[in-house]
C-alpha cells in the first residue's frame, strides 16, 4: 500500500481539494465521468469525515476528469484541523478486519510500513 501526499494550495483550502488524477484506482475509486461518490476518511485523532469526489464531464476541448473533494465535507476537514497553504496532507489506506480504511494525516509524515502488502502505521 502506497502513502499519497500533496502540498496544499490557495484552492484547495478556501473551495475544494484538487485530487491528482493517478491517484484514481489506486487509493480512491475509478469512476466514471460527470459523476461522484463518498469517500470515507479516517483522521489522525480517529474522527471520521466523509469526502465527496467528483469528476467533471470530459469536453473535446477539456478531455481531462479534473477530480476533486467537493467542499462540503471537505472544508469541514480543513476548518477542524486548521489547514494552511503549503502543509502537507498524508493519505494511504490502512487494513481493518476484512475492509480497506483511507486514513488521513496533517503536517508530519505517517510512520507507515507495509507488512505482507499491507500499511502498517507505529506510533
């Protein structure tokens, strides 16, 4: 399991997040375009948040999804943790049981390794 991070710009701390687009199919669905659906997320303090990702219809002059975090959801994450430009946002997915988890982390680098093609974070 792979650890995803992205410095944090203007937009994505006042409008929405901006998802880069490999991140589709590995640690978020593939879905289709013009269509959205609800991540759930779990926070460093063990709080749970639900994201919605959406991609925009493909146009001949656009032929990019353009994915992203809509703000509702989202911009309750960045008011609770008091996001700022330029931090570093951490997301990998984690093993429970027999589902998949997306964590997410602010600030410092999760201290993840993968065991047997699973995350495994140390505190």
């Amino acid at each position: 399991m792979a650890l995803f991070s992205k410095s944090l710009c203007h937009f994505d701390i006042t409008q929405k997040f901006i998802v880069p687009i490999d991140w589709l199919g590995s640690l978020l669905p593939s879905i289709e375009q013009n269509s959205e659906a609800t991540i759930s997320v779990v926070g460093q303090n063990g709080s749970e948040h639900a994201f919605v990702l959406r991609t925009r219809k493909i146009k001949d002059d656009q032929p990019y999804l353009k994915p992203v975090f809509q703000n509702r959801g989202w911009l309750q994450f960045v008011r609770a943790d008091r996001l700022r430009v330029d931090e570093t946002v951490y997301f990998w997915k984690e093993r429970r049981g027999n589902e998949d988890i997306i964590r997410v982390q602010v600030r410092d680098r999760p201290n993840i390794h993968v065991l047997m093609g699973f995350a495994i974070e140390f505190k």
